[in-house]
C-alpha cells in the first residue's frame, strides 16, 4: 500500500500541479474517494454538523474523532489522512501531544489544529515527535463565537497582513500543510506564493495548490444555507463517483472554484 504524503504534495506544488481534498468519515466513502483518485481525506470535525445535525463544530469529542478515523482508515488505501483536532483538545502542550498521539495511532497520517501563530510552540514539539501538523487558517470553525459567525477573513489590510504572517511562522515551526477557509483569493495568492509548504484552500478562489470541500456539500446534500464556495458536483455526474471523479478534475485543471465559488480579488 502507498499513501499520498505531505512530501508528495510539496512535490506537486513544486511542479505547479494541483491536488484535491474532500472530508470522509467512514470506510465506504473512504474507499469511493481512494477510486476517484483523491489526493487527501479529511476526518473533519465538520462531522458534527453533517453527522449529527450539530449547529457548529464545538461539541464535537475526542472519541468521535478517533472512532471516524479508525472507519476512514480501514477504507483507505492510498489517499493521505489528515484528522482534525476538534475544540478544546489542545489547551495545553501536554493534552495536544496525547490527543495527536492518538489520532495517529487512530490511523490519521497528518493533523489538523484550527489557529495562527501562538500554534507554534505545539508543532515544533508534535514534529519532534514524528507528528506532521496541517494548521487551519483564516475562518476557523471552532472560533465562530469568536468570529461573530462563518464570515471572510481578512479583507482588511491588517487582518491580510496578520494572516500572511502567521502562515510564515507556522511554516518556520515546522508545520507540513496549511488550510486556508474563506478569505478573499488575493490574499489566499500572497499566503500561497509566500510558503513553500502545500495549500489548501476552501473559499480562497483557485489560487491555492489544492482544494477541500465537506463531502456532504460536493455531493449537494447538505440541508440549509449553502456557502459560496460549495458545488454540487452530483448535478453534472450519474453517480457518487463520477461526481468526486468531476471534482478531482476541475481542481486540477484549475476549473473549480470558479469566481462565482471565490470572494473576490
Ligand atoms: O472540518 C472540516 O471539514 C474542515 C473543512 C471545512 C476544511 O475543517
């Protein structure tokens, strides 16, 4: 068995080419994704909102994010899984090196924590302990009451600045990826050129060296309010698999998102 790594995507950025991404968390869907040829699986914490009817990603544990990456893990064959750490898991260094620990032994390949600078100090030692780390920038779920809601980030010069910033720092600390959510594309632009480590972006245009999308909105099942950024990729395709098959076309030929899937320049 062969898995996509953090190295094969920082290959792929080198070589212009782009990558794509989509949450799964259980073994079927896992296995449909590996078949389209999807480069990463996300276990996203974004689970408690399209699993359990959840108004946000807040009451999402530590168990349930080990128990989907476990299901993702036996159905996965080739894809690299990134597992996300859901909110409060890494209040303290010590709680973040056990509960990464565990998502790796779960099966995860790469985690995900939600932040910007002050995550360094975390990195440095998750890397010490052969722990490869993707920080999530910009709209960071876990801080929506924070936010004051799921809006673009960055859209003003400071706000652009302090985002740029961070993803250099957060590169420096050693993390492997960067997630990118809803900021305006210019700015996903600057991160994206100024980081030698792989994007990926959701809501940041088309300029990032990959794309992620929750599975529930790819496959247009998501009830509710639809973001922007989100395409049914089921309207254009007969069959589960033809829609991620359609997807993983359209982020590498650069086709999605278009400008009507992006917050401007
Ligand atoms: O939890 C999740 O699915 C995510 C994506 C929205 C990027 O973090």
């Amino acid at each position: 068995m062969s898995f996509t790594t953090p190295q094969t995507l920082k290959t792929l950025k080198q070589q212009g080419q782009k990558f794509s991404c989509v949450t799964s968390y259980d073994a079927t869907f896992s296995a449909l994704v590996n078949d389209a040829n999807i480069d990463v699986i996300l276990v996203g914490d974004s689970l408690g909102m399209v699993l359990q009817g959840q108004s946000s990603t807040l009451p999402v544990s530590m168990e349930e994010m080990i128990y989907h990456t476990v299901c993702v893990a036996r159905g996965n064959q080739s894809a690299l899984l990134m597992a996300d750490m859901p909110f409060m898991s890494n209040n303290t260094l010590e709680d973040t090196l056990h509960n990464a620990g565990q998502l790796m032994q779960a099966g995860a390949h790469i985690v995900k924590l939600e932040g910007e600078e002050w995550l360094s100090d975390a990195i440095v030692e998750l890397g010490r302990r052969g722990i490869p780390v993707c920080a999530h920038l910009g709209l960071t779920p876990q801080s929506v009451n924070k936010l004051g809601g799921y809006k673009v980030q960055g859209k003003v010069d400071e706000d652009a600045e302090r985002i740029v910033n961070a993803a250099i720092e957060l590169e420096a600390a050693g993390a492997d990826m960067l997630l990118l959510e809803c900021v305006p594309t210019a700015l996903a632009r600057r991160v994206t050129n100024a980081v030698n480590v792989p994007v990926v972006g959701i809501g940041a245009g088309n300029v990032t060296d990959g794309q992620v999308l929750v599975m529930h909105d790819l496959l247009g099942i998501t009830k509710g309010h639809k973001p922007k950024f989100v395409k049914n990729f089921m309207a254009e395709s007969s069959s589960i698999l033809a829609a991620f098959e359609t997807y993983d076309r359209q982020v590498k030929d650069g086709s999605f998102p278009a400008p009507e899937h992006s917050f401007g320049e």
